[in-house]
C-alpha cells in the first residue's frame, strides 16, 4: 500500500495538492485538498478491469467553474436552509442567499471552495490523508470558530472511509456530507438508469417546489422511493410519481435510515459485476440521480449529461433547523461531533 502527494495546480498562490491511495488490490483514489474533492476513483470489475467510477476533472481549473460539487466535502452545512436565515439561543443569523430566497450547500464559499491543510498518514493496514481547516467566526454567516478534520483512509478490503472530526467555540450549524457522484459501470461507459439501489429507509422527506422539506414524512411503502428490496434507478425516473417529477425526474430525496452501519445502502450495476455498499453513523441520506446535471463538460473524456452520476450523500436530516420534529444538526460549543461513513467496493461473480 502507498500514498503519494504531488502537485497538481496553483490556487490563490498556495499549492493544489492531489494525493493519491493505492492499495494491494487495484484500488486507487485520488483526492486533492481543493474541498476534498475526490477526483478520480479507480475499482476492479468482476473481471479484474480496473475503471474509473466517480465524476470529475482530469485537471484543475474546471473545479473552480465548473464542477456541480464534484466529490467534495460540502460544510458547514449540507443541503438547504429555508430562508437562509436561523434563530439560535434568540440570535437571527443571515446567510448567503445562492440558490434562490435560500442557502444551499455552504454558501458559494463553502468548504467545497477551501484549500485546505493536508498531509498523508499510515498504518499498518491503511493509506490516508488528513485534511484540516479552521473556518472562522462569521464565515458564511455562521457563528463560532469551527475546527474541522477530514480524514481519507483506504485499505486492503477495498473501503474508502471518511471521518468528520469538528468542534467551535461557539455553539452553531453543522451538517457534513461528501458529494460524490459514482456510476459503477467503469469510464463513465452509460449513465446510472440500469444501476440497482437497495436502502434500509421505511420514510422519505416531502419535498416543496424549491426542494426543501415541507416537514411532512411519507411512508416509503407503494411508492417508487421503497427500495428495501432494490429497485433499478430507472424505475423511479419512469414512475411519474409527484415527488420525482418535482425534482426532474428522478431522485433529490432525504432518506431518514432504519439502520446504521449495517448495509444500510447498496448501489449495485450487474454488467460490471461491481457493488458499493455505503454504511454511516448519520440520520440519513440524501439520494441525488444527477436529475439536473450540466450537458457537455469533460469528465476525463466523457461528456457529462443527465443520470450519469449518483450522489449518496449521508447527512443529517436537511433544513433541521427549522424543524424540530427532526434530528437536531446543532453544534453546541465546545462539544466535538465525529461522524464516520464507509464505501465498500465489492463484486458479484
């Protein structure tokens, strides 16, 4: 196993770094210290073919124009807040409006936008990288100093393990997630519609018109977003159910998990054989089938259009703040939050 570290690009006159894990079994994931974005990652199909299976940039600068949060850490808080304003301990924090009347994803200058510090890491059975940032008091609107690590580990079992360590002195808003964008079927060859997604999820969240929860749970049951037992993407996309057609035909739906760390999630394609198994320690998930992704940029060669990634975003419950009735996402100050999701690449004979 290895890890190295090279130079990718300049940004704001400091150095791009793209940090690159390999372990003893093909797999491979890069990951720069732009927004931690994960960049390229590479995974054996049943017949040991080794392919690319994430959307992204072979170079740098289209990160910084083009990239729909292409594989990045999204914080401080994932998703939308209604309004992009909150009350907390009677204060009105105002954020920055960037999708809409709302805040979405960070701000425009969330940590998807951050160069932050990074150094490689081993042990005995794993390749890592650490990334670390101090985002300060007020940035974005929010409210207290906050400390953040992400951590990056890959291992011999072919897993991809990401852990968000924070704390601020002030208490505040956090909802971390990673907004990969994966398609199993290696080099980007077709788009996701024939992939099968199982999810451990009895309840999804109601979505309004501008796609933040109106406070309502549907019971998944009868519904295209009962995936218990698998269901190809395509299915949901051709339902014409109400929900997936407010969000363009397809899937940009919280789902509050039944169970954690426990095979939770699994997105299978079986042309390829491959299988990735997503398992967290978060509330829920948020299943996004690329419904609006940009036509024509240049993901190392292939052209980006509509259901060719799909993110597995595993966060709190979106907008909790102003909805009691859901896990709170409140940080309070000098409290520190961990939260551990795992990616496991696996194939089927």
């Amino acid at each position: 196993m290895e890890v190295t570290c090279e130079k990718w690009s300049e940004c704001n006159g400091r150095d791009v770094l793209l940090f690159t894990l390999t372990n003893d079994r093909g797999m491979k994931l890069s990951a720069t210290n732009y927004g931690c974005i994960v960049t390229k990652l590479l995974v054996p199909d049943r017949n040991g073919n080794v392919e690319n299976v994430v959307l992204g940039f072979s170079e740098f600068e289209p990160y910084l124009t083009n990239a729909p949060y292409f594989g990045a850490v999204i914080g401080r808080v994932a998703g939308r807040i209604q309004g992009a304003s909150f009350e907390l301990d009677g204060v009105t924090y105002r954020l920055a409006k960037n999708e809409n009347n709302n805040h979405l994803h960070g701000g425009p200058n969330g940590f998807h936008r951050v160069l932050w510090e990074a150094e490689s890491i081993q042990r005995d059975n794993a390749v890592g990288v650490i990334f670390s940032y101090t985002s300060p008091d007020g940035e974005e609107g929010y409210p207290g100093t906050l400390n953040i690590q992400v951590t990056y580990w890959l291992n011999n079992d072919n897993e991809w393990t990401v852990t968000y360590r924070a704390h601020s002195d002030q208490t505040t808003l956090l909802n971390l997630t990673n907004h990969t964008y994966f398609n199993l079927s290696g080099n980007l060859k077709k788009d996701i519609l024939d992939h099968t997604l199982t999810i451990q999820s009895s309840r999804v969240l109601e979505l309004n018109k501008e796609l933040i929860p109106t406070g309502a749970v549907i019971d998944v049951a009868g519904t295209p977003f009962d995936l218990r037992q698998g269901k190809r993407v395509r299915e949901a996309v051709e339902s014409g159910h109400p929900q997936i057609e407010l969000v363009g035909q397809g899937y940009d739906h919280p789902f509050w998990l039944d169970r954690h760390h426990d095979k939770e999630i699994v997105l299978y394609d079986d042309e390829s054989g491959r299988m990735l198994t997503v398992e967290t320690d978060e509330i829920g998930v948020v299943v996004y089938t690329s419904n609006q992704l940009p036509e024509g940029l240049d993901l190392n060669g292939a052209p980006s259009r509509k259901y060719l990634g799909i993110c597995l975003e595993t966060q709190g419950l979106p907008d909790a703040i102003h909805h009691p009735q859901f896990p709170s996402w409140v940080l309070l100050a000098n409290e520190e939050r961990v939260s551990t999701t795992t990616y496991r690449f696996s194939v089927a004979k």
